[in-house]
C-alpha cells in the first residue's frame, strides 16, 4: 500500500532552520572566494578548499536538518550512517571541482556551464545519495518530472552561486546573493521530495538497519554546524574581509595617456625672461 508522507512534521522548524543553514553556508564560501581573487594576499588555494567546505556542508545540513522532519506514518524512518557521511564527502567534493574551476579559470560562459552543471550534478547527487541513506518498511519511488526539475534547480543556483561568488564583492551584496542561494537549494530540496512517493510493505513489524533520525542525525550534524561557526571566526577576523575591501574597491587616480604624455613632452618651453629683461628701460615703451 501506498504511505502517507509528511516532509513537515515538525512544522516550519525544520524548514525554516534548513534554509538559514544554507544561507550561512553560502554566505561564507562566497566570502571565502572573494577573498581569493586576484590582487588580494592570499593564499588562494586556501580559500577556495574552505568557500568549498562551507558551501558543501551548508547544502549538506541544509539537507539533514529538513530530513529531521520527514515521516512516513505507516512506517519508521531510520539512515545508514555510512551512506549518509559519503553524501557529505560528495557534496564537499563536487563543489570544490566548480570553485576551484571558477576560481582559476574565471566566468566565461563556457567555463561557468561546465562550472554549473558539475556543481548542480553534485548537488543533486548528494540529494539523492542522502535520501538512498533511507532505511524503511517498504520502497521508495520518485516521480521523474520532479526529479528533472530538482535537477535542473540545483544547475541554476549552482551557476549562480558561482557566478556570483567571482562577480560580487560588496559585503551587502554577498548577503543577498547568499539568501538568493538560500532559497534555490531549499526550493531544489522541496522539489525533489514532493517527488518521493513509498510503498509500504504488506508485511508489518519487519526489521531493518538504521539509525533513527534523531540518533544519527543530530550528532552527525554537529561536526558540519561547528565547522561552519569556525569558518565563520576566520571570515569576520580576516582583516582583508574586515577593513581591506574598501581599499580594494577604490579607483586608482586617472593617469594620463601616452599621447597626452608625449604631447607633454614635446611642448616647446615657453621663452624664459631675464632679469635685464624685465627691467629695460624700453621695454615700457
């Protein structure tokens, strides 16, 4: 028989802590690659590892945090602990591939779709292999029109992400762009679960392995939260970040041209006067 699936048992806790989880991600590694771009001191490959971490663990929360709150009524929900820490090592991993890309090789179109589409195909995979981490009384299908488009959400705020993180410097825009990014993961995250239908199996009472929801994923969501408090430590005491931006966006004093230079140059002198000049008796004359 078919299970009632509720993705909002706890009500809007969950999603709400959900989508400030991925803000603050997104919030710190977009900081973190500004300050690895060109002509700041860095170290850049740095920067780039940490912005990737912080993006990667804030989706991964993002996800768990949200999964806290869906239940199948007719049956438990339980995780495997080892699938679910290698959704976690692909989302860091496959997000580093599109910063380190972006980060080197700059926006050109070509090289943020591949940037983009590598990155969103990580993103959902890391959405996927999490919910492949799902161990219940019966089986779990997905409609394929809801999947295509929390795929193809993931792509876009993939690409604009990255677009972003290279294109906006200011700290209030970073802020938005943040929230922006926010909101797409979140939206990916819902759309792939209004997908998700389960089958319960006839057979009630049945066993399987797991850990409960809250036995698993609770502590395994320690480490992610306190990684990105940390992260967060290093982005406000970066003096770069803190003081050096205004500095960094100033606009160097108009120089003249080189033909305005040589114009210059090769002005006659105008004649000098000498003092018997300017004092002969003629010269009021």
């Amino acid at each position: 028989m078919d299970g009632t699936v509720d993705g909002f048992r706890y009500g809007a806790v969950t999603p709400v802590a959900a989508y400030l989880m991925a803000c603050l991600g997104g919030a710190l590694g977009l900081r973190c690659i500004v300050r690895s771009l060109p002509g700041a001191r860095s170290w850049k490959p740095g920067w780039l590892a940490l912005g990737a971490a912080s993006i990667g663990c804030g989706i991964w929360t993002m996800h768990f945090i949200a999964m806290i709150g869906f239940h199948v009524e007719e049956t438990r929900v339980r995780y495997d602990a080892a699938t679910t820490v290698l959704s976690l090592v692909v989302a860091v991993a496959v997000v580093g591939i599109g910063v380190f890309i972006v980060g080197y090789l700059g926006t050109g179109r070509v090289t943020l779709a591949i940037a983009g589409v590598v990155t969103g195909l990580g993103v959902a995979a890391m959405h996927y292999l999490g919910m492949a981490a799902m161990r219940l009384h019966g089986d779990i299908g997905y409609d394929p029109v809801g999947v295509a488009l929390s795929v193809l959400i993931a792509i876009a705020a993939a690409t604009a992400a990255l677009w972003s993180a290279v294109t906006i410097r200011g700290f209030l825009t970073s802020v938005g762009a943040s929230l922006v990014m926010g909101v797409a993961v979140s939206g990916m995250h819902y759309t792939g679960m209004a997908a998700v239908s389960v089958h319960v199996h006839d057979k009630t009472g049945g066993t399987w392995e797991g850990d409960s929801p809250l036995s698993l994923l609770l502590p395994m969501l320690l480490g992610p939260v306190v990684f990105l408090l940390l992260a967060g430590v290093v982005v406000m005491f970066d003096p770069m970040l803190v003081h050096g931006e205004r500095a960094g966006n100033r606009k160097p004093a108009p120089q003249p041209d080189a033909s305005a230079r040589g114009r210059t140059a090769n002005a006659v002198p105008p004649p000098r006067t000498s003092w018997h000049d300017t004092n002969s008796p003629t010269r009021g004359r």
